[in-house]
C-alpha cells in the first residue's frame, strides 16, 4: 500500500509539472504579470488620446491592448485624426506596436 501511495504522489507531482510547462509555452496565455501591465497601458492610452487636442472627443477610439501591442478602433472625423490617434499612441511609453483600425466615420 505504501508503494502505490508513493507511486501516486510522484505521478501527480510530474502531472503538476508538465500542465503548468504546458501554460507557460501556449502564446495565447498571459501571466499575471503580463495582464496587469496590459491594462495600466491600455489605460495610458486611453488618457493620451482623451487628452489630445487634436483628436476632439475620444470616445468613438477604442484601445485594445495585448502584450504591449495597441490595437485601435473605431470611427473619427478624417483621415488626419486616424494618423495623428496612431502618433499620440506611439508616443506613449511601454507601447510596442499600433495596429490601427480606425476609420474614417462615413457621410451621414
């Protein structure tokens, strides 16, 4: 009976082991660590683009942030607020990458 208790733990113990390797490796996972900074980014950029005069109102921009990569979309004015929104986001520390998907608010 020792044996198979033995046997049991050493078997949960490697399963332990090999399910949290497993997590780590998968691109599609994020720490913690990697979720809380996400978000104090995503906040940043959303205060930045608020902040700018150039944008107008900001509210029509949404910020989407994933491993330091700032994911715009949404509606704006004109092509120049599109570039400048992508300018105010590469100006913010901690940012690795815009992808902007912003677009131009069509003709009502």
């Amino acid at each position: 009976m020792t044996f198979l208790k033995l046997f049991g733990a050493v078997m949960v113990a490697v399963s332990l082991g090999l399910s949290a390797c497993a997590s780590k490796d998968d691109p599609s996972k994020r720490s913690t660590g990697e979720f809380s900074s996400d978000a104090a980014l995503n906040a940043k950029v959303k205060t930045a683009i608020a902040k700018d005069a150039g944008l107008g109102s900001a509210s029509a921009i949404n910020v989407n942030t994933y491993r330091g990569v700032v994911q715009l979309s949404g509606f704006v004015d004109s092509q120049d607020k599109i570039k400048r929104a992508e300018e105010v986001v590469r100006s913010v520390e901690g940012v690795q990458r815009v992808e902007n998907g912003v677009k131009v608010r069509p003709a009502s």
